[in-house]
C-alpha cells in the first residue's frame, strides 16, 4: 500500500456545515477574502495574524469584560504581546453554559475502573465551581497562588481547576500515580497555597492506597493554607497527613456562592505544565489566560469539528498536557467524557465500549494504544456501537502507517483519523487535523491555522526535506516562561538558542506536496551513523510492522569517533539471529542501509514517561555512560530501565 494513499475523504456535508466551512463562509461574508480551499486559508491566516487571531476570538464569541486594544503589541520571540489591554477570565469562557440552555445538558461524565459513572450537569458544574472558590478565598487564597493537585481524571479536578481560575489562581497538577518525590520535584518548586489530593486510586483491578506516600509531600510543602481530600477509595482516613478538609465539606461550605469570574489580564497565568523530567527536575512551564484561550477554540472547534452537544472522551491523566486540552472543550459547550484507571482493562475494548455507549463523537488515545489495538487484531466496531463516532484524535508519538490501516479496516468509515503533534511546551499543535483535507496513510493532515512551521537544515535555512521543525511566528500559547527563571534565560535556551528569533521546537518532521506533515521522532533522540541523520521513527515505522515484536526502541552509541545505532525488542518469545537478520532486512529494505541498527537486544520492557513517550534519551545515556543524573521517578516503569541495563551488559554493551 503506498504511503499517502487517500483513506479518507471529507463528505459533502463536512465540506459545508463543519466548524471550518461555516468559519470560511463567516471570514468571506465579513470581507476578508475569498478561499479556494484550506491552503488558502492557511496562507492568510500567517500572513495576517491580527486578523486571524481576532477572527478566531469573534467566530468561537470568546468572552472578555474590556476589549483589546489590539490583538498583537509587541511581535518579537519570545516576548510577544497578546491582547494588549483586554480584561477577560479563563474559567468564565469555559463555563459560560453553566447558566442559559445548555445548562441542563451533561457537563462532565467520569468512570472509574468499578464502570458505574457519575453525571454532571453544566450547571452542576458551575454551582460546584462557585462553591469551591468561596472556599477558597475563604482559606486566604488569592490571584496568583498556586493551587495543586495529585489527582484522577474526574470531575473534582476540573472543579478545582476551574474555582481557581476563576478567582485569579494558577493551576497545576500531576497524576496521582506519580511517586512522591515526582511530585515534589514538581509542586515543591511552585509552592502552592493549597493542595488538592485524592487518598487513593484503581488502575489495572488493583488498589493504590496514596495517604501515607502524599502525607510525604504534604510536609514537603510548608507554605501551604489548606489541604482537600478526594475520597476515590472508600475508606476517607487521612494515614499519617495533617488534618484536611473533605471534598463535600468543602463544597458545603461555600455553597451558594456563584464564581467570581475576576477580569484578568491577558497574560494573567492560569497553568503551570511540566517537562517530563527524565534528566533532572522537570521545566515548570507557564501559560497565560487569553492565548491559551484563543489557541484551543482554534484546535478544538475549527480543527475538531467540535460543537454543542459533541461528547469528547480523551484517555489521559491529569499530568500530562491532553488534559488541560481537553477540558476546553466545555467552552463549545462539549460533553467530557472522563474515564480514569488502565486503558486496557479488563480488556482493550473498554474504551471502546464506553465510546459506544456514551455515543462519543470525539475519541482522543495515544499511538502507543491504536498500536496495540493492531496488534491485538482488535474489531471494535463488531463489539460497540460506534455509529456516532466522527474523529478519532491520536498523539503521543509517531502514528504508523499500518495503524492508519487498522483505523480504516477496523471502524466506521465516516470517522475522521486526527493524528496531532505539538506539546506541552505550548499545550497545543503545530501540526493537526481539518475536516475539509483528506487523510492520507501516515501522514499528518497540515500545518494548523496561524501555524508557520517549516522544516530546517542546520543553517536554519528552510527544506523541503526531513529537518528541524521551526515555528517562525509567535503563537498565542507559547508560554509567558519558566517558573522562577526571571530572565528568561532558560526559557531562551531551550527554544530559542538555536536558531535565534524563531521557535525550535526538537522534532524531526518533513512536510509533503500535499502539505502534510511526518514526524521522523525527536531532534535530540536523531541518529547520526556515518554522518547521515535519521529519525528514530523511520525505524519504528519498519520494526513495528514484524508481528513478532511487541515494542520496540532505538537509541545511539558512541564507538570508534562514529555512532552505532542500537535497537531494543519486546517480543513474547525469544528471537533468534535468523529473526535479527530479517528484521536488519526489513530495515533496510523500508528505510535504508543506514538505518539498520549494529545491535538488537531482546529486553522486557521499554521505559515510557507518564504521558506515553518513550523515552529513547535515557537508554542513550546509559549506553554511553551518562546515567546517574537521570530521574526514575519521572517514568511510568523506572523498573524498564534497570532491566534494560542488565541486558546491555549480558550483550557486552555496557562496561
């Protein structure tokens, strides 16, 4: 099968009555010009970003209390102005259904592994937001304290997510599967005011008692004015913590208050997001009100299709940046479809049947599970009924051309394949879908609108080939900085340094004729054999395919003045040097000679950061010896890692 064959194609009716068509229709009927088609369009909105900017605000009718007074002040990166003068509030744009006709409509719909779900309403969601902010403010919580949480994918998080940003607080959070010291890399550095924890968790049909562990970090955290629990297990005891506050205690005594909804600045911050961390505490990245705003109405309703009445289930946990994604789809006036625990359990079709039963429009995973999925022959279109599903989100890492097959052969046609790729660096993508292209076999669909992300070669000079992804104008959502960096000096450094005035964000990617996009891996995990740079993914997309192997993952070693690519294997039998050779073929022959590893080495597991990455810098460095500053806490299996080395040594590899 050629690799960008057309899979699917947009429907007479999308190309008319989409989120996208209508916004065309809007854009040419207020006079600013006439679009032939997306390209077009995108060519426009790079060209004109005031306008566009603006005319996203105006089309998703985003809500401030004093206008702009222009959309861009000062254009530089980093250090863009946006929305000079406005006065607007994060939480009153996502809960303004909260009162009006869809106020009865379900808000939030949580499931935890025990499968029974809990439905609120927008107005539930509301009331519960006022109550929880007049608790607040009644434990002295102010604009720009920080109020954290260790918590499941739940109402209670986007609760507390939205009571603190009404009144001017920042959020932030992590899973609660994170071991303590994780989470006191993490908050210890922002140093909340209060702490939002839950006392326990389920994944996998197992228990997690946390209290005694959280009791850990409460201590690590003097500055703090409250603690609130959230009872996820039955039994509410506290363990070793100091006193807390219980949830519905909380909720009953702020009841009947409404959420302030405090006009803010522009740049008011309302997330603090984290790096992952593998390599020394994680990056505390900060994003502002109104630009996060603007970007996700962009992605979500333009790019998503999304509007009143859609349901969005998006598997993710509360640390990783698709959460805080997600949550903004309450300003379309979406249902969130909230599912916590394994994703696989009992089964891989658990998702699938919550989809079907939910009548989920809008279904975002990883890759990692779409490959699984494949690999497990799964049909869940013959288990469930899907007959509602129109998009199906996938991001995380590089989607390979045989799960796009899978896709098309498994679930109904009508549904739109949205591979996206951006980051928690700006809570958002570069590059993503739209529901008037097709989607064509491993490819990304385009460049999102206000996007101008190109490919680089080393000289910062634009290719047509495989390069660095480059974003050449200010977006929105790129954060105001790092925590406590007040220079920016680091901020800088890790954007900014390398090609001076644009962003580089670390993928490899290459954009094809038809304005696709392919993400070859990331920049700091390229290989380099003989002086030839190759992306990791390229070797993903041909290992991946051998039925054999479960999980793979690539990484470089230094020998001799040159690199020697080194390939690890999960695989449910032990695979013999005839095998190795096929799969060396099977390289070779898809990808190129240069691209076939010196060393494959069977492991058990390969190691994944807490979002679903995997995490090929760590197995880099302890192939060449520089190991000791990484962070074991910051992965989902830190035992992966210690098995991994056992391997290297028993293949002479490691000394």
């Amino acid at each position: 099968m050629e690799h960008n064959e057309v899979l699917w194609a947009p429907t007479q009716a999308l190309r008319e009555y989409s989120q996208m068509a209508r916004y065309i229709r809007w854009l040419e009927q207020r006079g600013q010009g006439r679009f032939s088609g997306y390209e077009a369009l995108h060519a426009w909105s790079v060209s004109e970003p005031e306008a566009f900017w603006q005319s996203v605000w105006d089309f998703c009718e985003l809500r401030c209390h004093t206008p702009a007074a222009r959309v861009l002040g000062r254009q530089d990166m980093p250090g863009a102005e946006w929305f000079p003068g406005m006065r607007m509030n994060f939480a009153g744009n996502l809960l303004r259904h909260g009162t009006g006709p869809l106020s009865g409509q379900d808000a939030v719909v949580s499931y935890d592994e025990g499968g029974r779900p809990v439905r609120h309403s927008f107005a539930d969601l509301y009331r519960d937001t006022g109550a929880l902010e007049a608790w607040l403010r009644a434990r002295g919580v102010k604009p720009g304290d920080r109020i954290a949480g260790a918590v499941t994918h739940g109402y209670e998080a986007l609760v507390a997510m939205l009571a603190a940003t009404s009144m001017g607080a920042v959020w932030s959070s992590a899973s609660p599967d994170f071991g303590a010291d994780a989470i006191i890399d993490r908050f210890g550095q922002i140093e909340p005011a209060v702490l939002l924890l839950v006392n326990g968790y389920r994944y996998g049909g197992k228990q997690y008692d946390r209290r005694d562990e959280f009791a850990r970090v409460i201590q690590a955290l003097p500055g703090l004015k409250a603690v609130l629990s959230v009872p996820c297990l039955p039994e509410t005891g506290n363990g070793k913590a100091q006193p807390v506050t219980e949830w519905q205690d909380a909720l009953a005594q702020g009841r009947g208050s409404e959420p302030s909804f405090t006009p803010l600045p522009p740049d008011h911050p309302v997330y603090i997001l984290y790096s992952s961390g593998t390599t020394g505490k994680p990056k505390c990245i900060v994003h502002g009100a109104a630009g996060l705003l603007v970007n996700h109405a962009k992605e979500l309703i333009l790019h998503g299709d999304m509007g009143p009445g859609d349901r969005l289930m998006y598997y993710t946990t509360c640390g990783w940046m698709m959460w805080n994604w997600q949550a903004s789809a309450l300003l379309a006036g979406v249902t969130l479809i909230t599912v916590d625990g394994a994703p696989g359990y009992p089964d891989l079709n658990r998702l699938w049947a919550l989809a079907g039963q939910e009548r989920v429009t809008h279904f975002g995973t990883s890759a990692r599970f779409l490959a699984e999925c494949r690999k497990a022959a799964l049909a869940p279109a013959q288990g469930a009924e899907l007959s509602a599903l129109r998009v199906l989100f996938s991001t995380g890492s590089p989607l390979l051309p045989e799960d796009y097959d899978w896709v098309y052969d498994t679930l109904p046609a009508q549904v739109m394949l949205g591979s996206i790729a951006g980051g928690t660096d700006i809570c958002g993508c570069f590059v993503g879908c739209c529901p008037l292209l097709p989607v064509r076999r491993g490819e990304i669909q385009c460049r999102l609108l206000g996007v101008d992300v190109v490919a680089v070669n080393e000289q910062g000079q634009e290719i047509r080939d495989r390069g660095e992804m480059v974003c050449r104008q200010p977006l929105p959502s790129m954060p105001l900085g790092f925590w406590q960096d007040q220079d920016h000096q680091r901020y800088r450094a890790a954007y900014f340094e390398t090609f001076p005035g644009v962003w580089a964000h670390g993928d490899y990617v290459s954009f094809t004729e038809q304005g696709g996009a392919v993400i070859h891996g990331r920049s700091d995990a390229t290989l380099n054999p003989g002086g030839v740079r190759i992306g990791t993914a390229e070797i993903y997309r041909q290992v991946e395919r051998d039925p054999a192997v479960r999980d793979s993952l690539v990484a470089a070693r230094q020998a001799g003045g040159d690199v020697e690519v080194v390939l690890l294997v999960v695989a449910d039998q032990t695979l013999n040097e005839e095998q190795h050779q096929m799969l060396r073929q099977r390289i070779r022959t898809g990808a190129s000679p240069r691209h076939m590893p010196r060393h494959i080495v069977q492991v058990p597991d390969i190691p994944y950061t807490r979002s679903g990455k995997k995490v090929e810098l760590a197995v880099t460095r302890l192939l060449n010896g520089h190991a000791d500053s990484d962070n074991r806490d910051a992965l989902a299996n830190p035992q992966a890692l210690a098995a991994i080395r056992r391997c290297l040594q028993q293949a002479g590899l490691l000394t």
